[in-house]
C-alpha cells in the first residue's frame, strides 16, 4: 500500500516508481551486429532509444541494446 498526499505530493515518487515497475516489460540486453546496408534498422533502433553502445568496424556496427521482448520482435520483422 502506498501513502500519497493531494495536498503536498509526498509519496508521488513511489507511487510513479510502482506504476513504472508495474506497467514497463523486463529489458534484455542483445550484441548485434549489423552490416553498413542496414542502415534503417540501426536508426530504428535509435528512435526507439535502446542503443546502449556503438563501435564502428570495418563490416559495419557493434551495437549493445537494451529492449523489451516485444521491441525485440518488431525488430527481427523489419
């Protein structure tokens, strides 16, 4: 049970923490590696803001991500 407070606010930061918990999918990290002619599943792993690290090599891109199961699967079907 959480206390909050209408008048003060106090307990709204547990209170967005549990609603985050509650509603957000566990995160994977994934190494992937894609080629220089991917380029629009690479940006789309930038708009989706899971790219957690990037190394340029000479094939292409080293990226770690960090996504949900279900960005995942979006992912694998571009």
């Amino acid at each position: 049970m959480l206390a909050i407070s209408a008048l003060t606010g106090a307990g709204l930061e547990g209170f967005y923490d549990a609603v985050t918990a509650a509603l957000d999918d566990e995160r994977i990290i994934r190494n992937l590696t894609l080629g220089f002619d991917e380029a629009r599943r690479r940006a789309w792993l930038h708009e989706q803001g899971v790219v957690e690290a990037e190394v340029q090599g000479e094939d292409g891109f080293a990226v770690t991500v960090r996504w949900t199961p279900r960005q995942e699967h979006q992912f694998r079907n571009l």
